[in-house]
C-alpha cells in the first residue's frame, strides 16, 4: 500500500512539474492592433517622432521594435483577414476596398484563424473591439432586427468570447454586439458631417443606447482589463488566454477626451494618438498587478498607414510626419500605406530594448503563434506566413525573403530584398498621382524602386532594369498560382486573380 501511495505521489509531481513547464513555455498572448496609426506617429519607430507616446516607448524598452514591418494590405478589412489567417487577404472573394457595417461574414467557419490554433493549444480566446470582417446581421426584408442574435461572428473563427462593433467606428450600425448577443438595440439616430468636425465625423445611423461614440477607446480598453483580470487565476493554473484588441482609434471618429484633447500642441489626431499610448499603459499596468506581466506576449501593430483625415499638412507644419519619411500613407501601395509599427515583448524570452531590420509581415503572427505554442505545421493556415520566432530570440531575419503587398483598388506590389515592383502607374489609392490621373499623364503601367538607394519610391528605374522587372513578375505569378508564398503543396485561391496592368502581358519564363 506505501509503495502505491509512493508511486501515485510520484505520478502526481510528475504531472504537476509537467503541468507547470507547459504553462511557462505557453504564454498568455495579448495582440493589440491601433486602427490608422502610421510608422512615423510613436517615437519607437521614428526619432523625429512629435508625438508624445510613453508608455509604448517603455513597450519598446522591454522588447523587441521591427523596422521593416508591414501589413498585408494597405487598409483595414483585407489586413485584418491577413492578420487572422496568415493568408494573404487578396486571394480571398475581397478583391478590393473594404467591408461596410452591414456586411456579412468574410472567414468561413473552416478557415484556420489565430482563435483556432490558440483555442487548439489550450487557450481561452477573446476579441475585443472592432471586428470589420462581416457577420451575418438577422434580416427582414433589407432590415436588421436588433432585437435577433448575430450569427457568424468571432466565435466561428475560434474566439470563446468576443464584445465588437462591427465595422470602423466611423461605419453604422453603432451597438455592441457580446457573443453574438446585441447588448442594447438602437434608440436613435446620430452621425456628424465633415463639415461640422473634419476630424470626429462618423456617417450617420442607429445607435445603442450604451453606445456612446467618444467612450468607446476607453471602454474597450475597460473591457480588455476585465477579461484579464477575470482570467488571471486560470492563467497561473496553466490555462492561458489568448487576447485579440482590436482598437478603433486613431480612426476616425477622432475624439480625443480631456485631458488628452489639446495636450500634444499639434492637432487632434496626434491628441487621439496620446490617449491611445495611455490607455496602452493602463493594460500593461493591469497585466503587472495581475501578476501575469513575466508569461505574457504582448504585441502591438497598426492595420496600416495613417489617414489622409489626420491633417498632414498641418502636422507637417509643426514638424511631424505619420509616414515618417516614407512614400504614400493608408490605402496606397507606397511604402506608406503598408509599413507600420510592431513591437513585441515577453519578459525572459526577447532582449530587451533590441531593434531589427528583419522584413516581417502580419501574416507571420499566425507562425510565429504556432511555434510558440509547440504546434505541428499544417498545410492550410498561416500559408503565407513565416516565423519570427528566430527573430525574436535574435536572428537577423526569418525565412521570409519576398512580400506582396495590396491597396485599397486592389493593385498588388511584390518585393524581394531591397527591390520593389509595383503593379500600378501610381499610388493604387489615395495620394497622388492616383491611377487614373498617372494613365492621363502617360506614367508607365509599373514601377520599379531600390528601398536601399530610394526609401522614398522616387525613382522610377522600370525601363533601366527590364530582367529585374522580368524577374518579379514571374515570382509574383508563381505565389499567386500556387495559392501560397511558403513551401508546401499548391493550395487553391477562392477567385480568380488578375494582378497584371493593363497592356503589361506576363514574360516567359
């Protein structure tokens, strides 16, 4: 009898140290991502940085800042679908733009996402804030009733629990929606014009009565608080929990609250950016207090470049660039619009205060994500992702060598090394030249740019280097056919994609 009781004493510490190991070596994982915030709009990622943003600089600090970060489109929609699925956002049914409020669901519920591999690792997963990739709102002839579940929301793409809006925070309708449950149905109608706020409009449509525009940073981060809190104690037992924060600032609405509002001296939007940076503060607090701050990743990005609506003009009079030097801001397929902050810290496991050069895009989270958790690869899910994980523990680069990026009209820009083809005769969104403007002033249908001679996508080198234009468009013919830019069997694209300007006709290989 001693010797079986001695046995199972045996057993029991075995399981409890295993039990323990596979806790510390699975963190908990907080992936926040801002909304318009450009690369030049906090200080880890631009010097010249007029912004005042503290507490991520101390993010900065404690971890790891990429210099060559990038997201997979240059607007909000497609990244967030790149973001979850490490896939490219083109090769889905969104070919362009973005999806508005009432659109139905983008990630059918067999797509792999993040919620879905972390939810596989033992994690309990939850998506807080703006979800922008469709649900499927219940309908009477054109008309949503509020008053019936939504269906087809976070929780079939792999989330235990998520409290969202549905769109920008600028797109009606305005209610929250918990677990597919809407927390107060509209009571009235709101929206504010440019005219009447160039800087806080947002269209008009059905409000909730707990929805209050200007609250809406803080009550996110209200609730993002709570749920860790709420799971801290399963945390240190070794169930952790996996965080997705999607904010909706420094979108438009921008509605800075005192005392943020006229503390950066510049405008608004770089107010909006201040209060954003402390509320960023307020969570790591949270996570020190809870005891969690040692065995949790924590990662911070933006879905693209800063926006148009953020007063370049006035904010460069005062010395501030949100593109940082770069080419183009949000929606374009210049260096502007898709190159963004990312900064990830986890106490013990990245070096501290380290920067690197590394090309990495947000389609690598979902890798990076697998490995950490000790998962086996799978053919489907992160395909076009690589690990960062190497990176992280002080690699100079990952097994990514090309990206391909995306604007808003859909046009598509492939880089590989220092070399950099876009497929358009100008920005493919916003800024000048737009296209169509580009095509009347006769600009070639493509543009080649050296990163390393020309940041700042100014020279034009397509007729001076044809083989190297050749090249690039063999490549990016071959990652689109093969449904994947990582090794492994060729996997199908949900449409047809066409990528070649016209009049450009594809070279033989």
């Amino acid at each position: 009898m001693r010797r079986l009781l001695q046995l199972w004493t045996s057993v029991a510490w075995c399981l409890v140290a295993a039990s323990s190991l596979w806790s510390a070596e699975r963190p908990n994982v907080i992936l926040v991502m801002a909304d318009d915030l450009g690369i030049g709009d906090i200080t880890p990622t631009n010097p010249q940085c007029r912004i005042r943003t503290p507490r991520l600089e101390q993010l900065a600090r404690e971890g790891m800042t990429f210099l060559d970060a990038h997201t997979p489109s240059s607007v909000c929609t497609p990244t967030r679908y790149g973001l979850l699925t490490g896939r490219y956002n083109w090769r889905s049914r969104l070919a362009h733009g973005v999806l508005s409020g009432r659109s139905e669901h983008l990630i059918p519920a067999d797509r792999p996402t993040l919620g879905h591999l972390m939810h596989r690792a033992g994690y309990h997963t939850a998506m807080i804030g703006k979800w922008h990739l469709g649900w499927d709102w219940h309908k009477e002839n054109g008309k949503i009733d509020f008053t019936r579940p939504v269906r087809n929301g976070p929780d079939i793409n792999g989330f235990d629990y998520y409290y969202a809006h549905c769109g920008s925070l600028d797109m009606p309708p305005y209610v929250w929606v918990d677990t597919g449950r809407i927390t107060a149905p509209p009571d009235r109608e709101e929206g504010v014009t440019r005219k009447e706020d160039p800087y806080g409009w947002y269209r008009r449509g059905p409000i909730g009565a707990d929805f209050h525009i200007p609250k809406v940073l803080p009550h996110l981060f209200d609730k993002a608080m709570a749920y860790v809190q709420a799971r801290a104690d399963a945390a240190k037992k070794g169930k952790p929990f996996f965080l997705y924060l999607a904010l909706p600032a420094p979108h438009t609405p921008i509605v800075p609250l005192p005392p943020f509002r006229g503390a950066s001296g510049l405008n608004p939007y770089a107010d909006f950016v201040m209060q954003v940076d402390h509320h960023m503060g307020q969570l790591l607090d949270t996570l020190k207090d809870a005891g969690l701050e040692e065995n949790t990743l924590v990662i911070f990005t933006s879905d693209n470049g800063c926006s148009p609506v953020a007063n370049f003009e006035l904010l460069k009079s005062k010395g501030h660039d949100p593109s940082a030097g770069f080419r183009g801001h949000k929606a374009d397929i210049y260096e502007g619009g898709h190159r963004v902050p990312l900064i990830v810290r986890w106490p013990g496991k990245i070096r501290p205060g380290s920067k690197t050069k590394a090309l990495a895009c947000l389609t690598d989270i979902y890798p990076t994500l697998r490995e950490i958790t000790g998962q086996p690869r799978e053919e489907v899910g992160g395909e076009d992702g690589f690990s960062l994980w190497a990176v992280l523990k002080g690699a100079p680069t990952s097994k990514r060598t090309t990206l391909v990026s995306h604007s808003i009209e859909g046009r598509f820009a492939i880089r590989q090394g220092p070399w950099k083809l876009c497929l358009c005769p100008g920005s493919g969104g916003w800024s000048a030249p737009r296209d169509k403007e580009a095509l009347k002033k006769g600009m070639p249908p493509m543009q080649l740019f050296h990163l390393g001679d020309d940041p700042g996508e100014r020279r034009n080198l397509v007729d001076e280097h044809p083989e190297k234009v050749r090249e690039l468009l063999l490549l990016l013919d071959q990652q689109v056919r093969w449904g994947r830019c990582t090794p492994g069997k060729p996997l199908k694209n949900d449409r047809k994609i066409e990528f070649l300007p016209k009049g450009v006709a594809l070279p033989r290989s």
